[in-house]
C-alpha cells in the first residue's frame, strides 16, 4: 500500500469512526438518562438515510431546496418522530426490565423496517451529495480526497461539541443530568421531567436520523442498513466501556480504523474482524477500555 | 489472657482518586466479642466492611482471617473459610421459603454441584445446618413460609440466619437492627448476645442506645480515620468523640 | 404433591402424550411443522435455563443453535450415512465450546452490557458463517444423507426424525427439571435472585454461571443438529440476531420461570408465525407478516409479562386482589 492510498484510508476510517461515535453516543445519551435500551436506535439511522433519499424530490419541486432543504426537513420530521414515539411508547418502558425493553424495541424494529417497505420499497438507492460539496480536494500534492467525506467528519465533531456544549455549559443541560441521577428530586423541583425526558428522546432519535441523512450520499440507503449500524454500535459501548463518552469515542475510532483496513487488505474476513477485535479487548480488560465518567 | 483473635485489619486503607475513604485503620475482632464501629454517614464505615467481607480490595493493608493472610482473596474463598456478612439492606431470597434460605446459604460448605439427580432439598448437611441456625435465630417456626412475607424484623432476622447457615466464626454485621421497632430491636440484641460465645462479632450501627448496650468494644470513625478505640466507658467519655460524635445527643 | 405441582404435571404429561399420539392425525405437512416446533421448543429450554433460571438475559443463542446445524452438515462425510452415536455428541461439543469461549469472555459482565457482548460474538459466528468460505456463503450448505444409528434409527424418516426429536424434547426437558431442583439449579436460582448474597455466603458464581452457559449452548446445539436434519440444509441466516430475538420471545411469551413456558412459547410463537405468513388469512399482505409479527411482540410483552404459563397465576392475582378489597371494605381480614 503506498503512502497516498494509507492516508485516504486514515481519512475514511476517521470519518466512519466519528460517524458511529455519533450514533453511539444517541444510543448512550437515551440509556443513560432514561435507562432504556433502544434496539430500534439504529432504524431511526436508517428512516434518517431514506429520508434523505425520498425527501430529495418532493423538497426540490415545493420549494426548490437541495440537500441542505432535505437535511433541514429531514431533520423537522425527525424530531416530530421521536417526540410523538417517546409519549406513545417509550415513555411506557422507563420502568420496565431491560429484557422487556429489549424485545419491545425489538418488535418496533420489524415494524420500522415493514413500514419502509410498504412506504418506499425495499430497493437499494444512491444519493447524490450537493454539488457544491460533490468535488475532490486536493491534500498535499500527492493526493486528491472527497470533499464531501471531510463535510460528513466536520458535522459529527460539529455535533459532538454541540452535545457536550449543551451537557456541561448549559441549563438545560444541568436539568438533563440532575434527572438521570434523582428523577423524582428534579420533579420536586417543579422541572417537568416527562417533558425533559421528551426532548432527549427526540434528541437521540434527531442524532441518529441527521447521522443516517448525512451518510446516505456515501454509503447508499439499503434495508439492513439499521439492524448492521446498530449491532457496531453495541461493540462500540462493549469495547468502549459502557457510560463512557471517551471510551465511546476511541472504540469508535478504533472499529473505524479496523474495519476500513480490514476492507482493503482483508476483505474476506472483513465482517469478523471488529468482533475479533472485541473479543481481544475483552479478554484483556473485562469491562472495556475506560470505567463510566 | 491470651485474646483469640480472628480478624485483624491493619493498615487499611482505600482511595478513589483524590478521596481517601478509609485511611490506616487497623482493626481486631477477638472471639467472644461485639466490637462495634460507629461513625456519622461519610465515615468510611462500609468501605471498611466492605474490605473487610472482601469485595473492595484495599489500596493498602493486610487483613488476616483466623492467622491467614486473606487480603487477595474473593469474597466466596473468605466466606468458605469461616467469614459471615450481612448487609444493611435485605439480601435474602423473597421467592424462596424460610427453610431454602438457609439451606441454600449453608450448601455453600458442601456445594456438590455435580450431583444434578440428586434433589437439593434432601441434601442432609445443608438442611440440618439450615435448621440449626434458623433454629438460632429465632425462625423455628415459620420455616415454611415465603421469605418476602415476612415482617421487617423476621427478615432481618432471616439475614442472620443466613450468615450462620455456614457456622462462621467472625460475623461481619452491617446495620441489623436497621428499621426495627422496640420489641424486634429487644429480639435482636438478645441473639447478638447469645452469638457472642464462639463468635467475633463486628457491629456497624447507628442505634447508639443499642450499641453501648451490647458491644465490648467500641470503634469511633471520623472522615475515614479512627478518633477513638476502647471499651465503651471510655469511649463515652472521650471528648473528642464527643465533640464529633456524640455532642448534643 | 400440591395441587400446584400436579396440575404442572398433569400439563406436561398431556401435552407430551398429545405429541406422541400427533403423528397418527396430523399430515405430512402437519409432522414436519410439529418437528420444526419441537426443535425450537428445545432451543427454548436451553435459552430457559440461561434467562428463566440463572438470570442471564443471552440475546446470542442463535449462534450455539447454528453452530450445531453447520456441524452437523460440515462433520457428515459425503458418501455414507454418518452414525448418530458420534456426529450428534460432536455437533453439542461444537456448540457448547464456542459457548466456552463467549460466555468467559462475556460472563464478567452484567445487565445491559451483557446482552450487548452476547448479541455481538452471536453476529460474530454470523459473520464467519456467512463470509468466509467455511461456510458455504449466503446461499447456505445441503445436508443429503441423514445421519443414522446402526440399523435402528434412520433420520431420513419423516416419522423416525419425530419420534427422535420428541424423544430428545422430553429427555431434554425431564433432564432440566431435575437440574433446577439439584444442588447446581438452586444455586443458579440463587444467582439469579441475588448473586451478591450468593458470594457473601462462599458460592463462586462465576463458574456456575459458566457451566449454565455452556450447557445452554450445548442443548442449543442439540436443536441446530435436529433442525439441519430434518431440513437437510442450513443457511447463516440460522445464526442471525433476529433468530436470537425469536428464541426470546418464545419463552417470554411461554413465560419466564417455567420449563413448560419454553414449549408453550415455542407452539404459541411458531403457530403465530405461520398464521401471519398464511396468504389465506391475510392475502397478499401476507408478504409483510413481519409488521403484524412486530405489533404481536410489542403486545404480548406489555399485556402478558408473566407469559402464557404466567396467566392462570396473573388471573388469580386479579381475582384475590378484588377478594381482598372487598374484604377491606368489609372490615374483614383478607
């Protein structure tokens, strides 16, 4: 491999890894403070990517948008979604064992995934990037990479500061923590917590949505593309060390890395390799790479 | 008089990050004795116990069970060698009845596991080591019945009946009389007396009345340190527990 | 024995005799779908044994129930009938150490985690099944001679296959409830209602739930064995998570805690299926049977959570509650 083709697939793993970092931590922000294990995370990644694919036409003849309408309605939609889905189901599994929530979530899964094929099929569908970000750039002068690839890294980094922006520095996020910890003290407080719960539900299902739009022009809108980020997602918090953001992101970092060399070197074996990767980190540290903060 | 000691802490010490929860307690629990430790909440209490039971490592410091050094050691290995806990808040087994509480505590000495044909409920050793200590705890009479339906003190009774289950010698006790009215705390103290022949009996409680009544030695922990160690006139006494501790009670 | 006891047996009694008597009514489609549920209420019970009695919710069984289907292709020579007497103990060896290998790398971990490092090494055994030329690819591997036991046992048999996998159903099951009343299955039972209280009292819990572990996978393989037989072909998708998902929702949906819930859910989940997949129910929207499949899942976990088998208690329960109020109305005594 020589040194230009080794670099472009640094750039590609960065990208992939800061893109599962930011599914991830939708996955972790909804566990962590509402303590519900949500297997239907990664459809809202795959409703965000066809999203991006059926909202293309209808937001370009109604009011001549392009992507960015597209991502801007997209995005709306999502977190109508998410805010109608908390109060009409999730706020129903908050009690509930993890195992009940598991299968329940489960259950949404395959009514996701039916309902996109009744909706809009089960077809495979390329999306074009907006052409202003479609071209290649030049790095160094040994090497051309897509822009658009670096615009998906500066978006989730974007994202990422914003979340941690919004967690450590604001009100809303103080109130948000504060009811992870004692729900029933931030309510004695008079904050609606059901309504808090409401928005960080919407929150994380926007996250996932907005990452699976922003993907959609690079690795194309399928029908397991929900079941396949989400499993990676889980060997993210695995490897990651669950209630980690740090470890989140090396984990992420580090399945990017892997599984995009291990595309280009070894592809047969390709599929394995994060799990083999998994089962190594396991077995070195039990309760993987970094304690909870 | 030779004391018999069968737990020695020494140099206990644990720390999360820049907290020092515990700092260089040294500890000794002689047979035939309460040995009560008390402090305000923060005080480094359970972390000592927790140490003590074995599942906290400490940062530093030795502790020997019967003249064995066990502080690498499980919690199971140190339970199997003769170390009885109970926790503060009840750990027995609601769904299961008074009777396969304690069996179940006491197959623990005579584990078998590979004997699956074999009903467990007709294991000999485990069911007379169940009745003698349910016996002891004063749980004679409902054997039968679900542990969940018990009263708060029957339960906690229960929760000592569990430690005996597998003829301990050293007891580690966190709080038993946690929640107890009058007549249960009476009960209580009364079996605490009777378990102290045969026995080295660590006491962690906040019931102060309860504790200068039944403990042969009293421990005092200040913010992880230990301010006062004696029998309880003494420390009854000492002003400076009483400054901290004790003061306008 | 209590009426508790007895009206359990009398169930397991009939519903054993019941499958033994199938066979003289039920058609040839009618066996083959019986097999096909017998096989997966053994896979039930294995997984059972994991969540229902040791506590630990595994969302990988898949993996140890195709392990046990890919061997059994995989081990079997290509011109003679293989004998049972060691293809079908390899095939449970197979299974149970890849349940080995995951459930020490897994079993430190809790709760939440847990579920999430089974489901991953469960994708992980998809991935090598489904990429790798060991396993023959998307398209899955035929199995064309059925394994055999001397001149006895001829699995080729529609009818020999259903006496044999009822055989191992109820051998599996009798196995079970022995292993749940023995020293071992008090102390998973322990595990799963305390596992601090078991430590604080001298159990090592690590290696019980190890060896529960590795049984499970063991008895899964055992259901992979049978299935690859009676189909004659094994695919990845044996292996996928949403095979795991579906052996979950059998025993929650049989109910948790009992042996006989594994066999309800399996009838009650498989039935279900094929009822939703029937384009004579449904006609053309048959095609998305996954839909009504999702809403029945979402429904069952939230109206039954003690499952099927759980119902006669949940009855009670509503019935004593409504005793009991009335009698605090009435200033009695419940």
């Amino acid at each position: 491999m020589d040194l230009a083709t080794f670099l472009i697939q640094c750039l590609n793993s960065l990208q992939y890894g800061l893109l599962l970092f930011l599914v991830a931590s939708g996955l972790t922000l909804i566990f962590g403070i509402m303590g519900v294990i949500n297997l239907a995370h990664g459809s809202f990644y795959m409703i965000g990517a066809y999203m991006a694919f059926a909202l293309a036409q209808p937001v370009a003849s109604t009011f001549g948008g392009g992507f960015f309408s597209v991502l801007l309605v997209g995005l709306v939609l999502a977190v109508v979604l998410g805010y109608v889905l908390e109060w009409a189901f999730y706020s129903y599994l908050y009690e509930r064992e993890h195992l009940q929530q598991v299968l329940m979530t489960y259950g949404l899964i395959l009514v996701f995934e039916e309902l996109r094929s009744l909706i809009v099929g089960d077809e495979v569908h390329g999306v074009a990037a907006p052409a202003f970000l479609a071209g290649s750039i030049a790095l160094g002068d040994m090497m051309t990479y897509p822009v658009y690839r670096l615009f998906i890294s500066a978006v989730c980094i974007a994202l990422a500061l914003g979340m941690y922006y919004v967690f450590s520095r604001t009100r809303l996020g103080m109130m948000i923590r504060a009811g992870s910890n004692n729900r029933e003290m931030v309510q004695s407080l008079g904050i609606d917590i059901k309504f808090l719960y409401r928005v960080v539900f919407a929150a994380g299902v926007a996250i996932a949505a907005l990452a699976g739009m922003v993907a959609a022009p690079v690795s194309s809108v399928y029908p397991g593309m929900g079941s396949s980020v989400l499993i990676i997602c889980f060997v993210v918090v695995v490897i990651g060390g669950i209630g980690s953001i740090r470890g989140a992101l090396v984990a992420a970092l580090l399945i990017g890395f892997v599984d995009t060399f291990g595309k280009v070197l070894m592809p047969e074996v390709a599929g394995v390799l994060v799990y083999v990767l998994m089962a190594a980190i396991l077995l070195w540290k039990p309760d993987g790479l970094f304690k909870a903060a | 008089m030779t004391a018999d000691v069968l737990l020695r802490g020494r140099g206990i010490t644990r720390r999360w990050g820049g907290l020092t929860a515990v700092d260089r307690i040294d500890l000794e629990l002689e047979r035939g004795t309460v040995h009560a430790v008390i402090g305000t909440n923060g005080a480094g209490k359970s972390t000592l116990i927790n140490i003590l039971s074995g599942e906290i490592a400490p940062s530093s410091g030795q502790v020997e069970l019967l003249g064995q050094d066990v502080t690498r050691w499980s919690q199971p290995r140190r339970a199997r060698a003769g170390l009885g806990r109970s926790y503060q808040r009840n750990t027995i087994f609601p769904s299961f009845t008074v009777l396969e509480n304690c069996r179940l505590a006491a197959q623990a000495q005579t584990p078998r596991p590979w004997l699956w044909w074999q009903p467990a409920a007709r294991c000999p050793a485990s069911v007379s080591a169940a009745q003698a200590a349910a016996g002891r705890a004063g749980l004679d009479h409902c054997l039968d019945q679900m542990a969940g339906m018990l009263s708060h003190g029957q339960k906690r009774q229960l929760e000592i009946a569990m430690c005996l289950a597998t003829a301990p010698q050293v007891l580690l006790l966190d709080e038993p009389l946690a929640g107890m009215g009058a007549e249960e705390t009476e009960r209580m103290l009364a079996l605490l007396r009777e378990l102290k022949s045969g026995h080295a009996i660590l006491l962690v409680e906040h019931d102060m009345d309860a504790v200068f009544r039944v403990a042969d030695r009293i421990t005092v922990m200040v913010n992880g340190t230990v301010i006062a160690s004696g029998p309880p006139e003494q420390v009854r006494s000492n002003a400076e527990v009483q400054a901290a501790y004790l003061g306008g009670h | 024995m209590s009426t508790g006891a007895l009206s359990k047996t009398v169930f397991v009694v009939v519903a054993f005799g019941l499958l033994a008597a199938f066979p003289l009514m039920g058609g040839s489609y009618g066996i083959d779908l019986v097999t096909k549920i017998m096989v997966f209420a053994i896979l039930a019970l294995s997984l059972e044994l994991l969540v229902g009695s040791t506590g630990l919710v595994c969302f990988g069984q898949a993996a140890f129930f195709g392990i046990g289907a890919y061997a059994a292709v995989l081990l079997s020579p290509a011109d003679a009938p293989p004998s049972l007497a060691w293809l079908l103990p390899a095939c449970m060896a197979m299974a149970a150490g890849y349940a080995l290998f995951v459930g020490a790398l897994s079993l430190r971990t809790k709760g939440v985690y847990f579920i999430m490092v089974t489901l991953a090494f469960a994708q992980m055994a998809y991935f090598i099944v489904h990429d790798t030329p060991l396993g023959g690819g998307t398209d899955g591997i035929y199995l064309y001679i059925k394994p055999v036991l001397g001149p006895w046992i001829d699995l080729d048999h529609p009818l020999t296959l259903y006496a044999f996998t009822l055989a191992c159903l109820v051998l599996v099951f009798g196995f079970l409830a022995q292993l749940r009343r023995s020293r071992f299955g008090r102390a998973l039972d322990g595990i799963r209602v305390n596992e601090q209280r078991m430590r604080a009292t001298g159990f090592a819990t690590y290696p019980y739930k190890l060896a529960a572990f590795v049984l499970s996978g063991a008895i899964a393989g055992l259901a992979g064995f049978l299935f690859a037989v009676k189909d004659g072909f094994v695919n990845p998708e044996m292996l996928s998570w949403h095979m795991s998902g579906s052996v979950l929702i059998m025993i929650i949906l049989g109910g948790l805690g009992h042996l006989r819930g594994a066999l309800i859910g399996a009838f009650a989940f498989t039935l279900l299926q094929e009822l939703f997949k029937s384009e004579a129910v449904f006609g053309s929207f048959a095609r998305h049977w996954t839909l009504l499949l999702g809403l029945a899942i979402i429904a069952s976990v939230a109206l039954l959570p003690r499952g099927l088998a759980g119902l006669p208690g949940q009855w009670r329960e509503r019935l004593l509650g409504r005793a009991s109020r009335r009698a605090e109305v009435n200033g009695v005594a419940p």
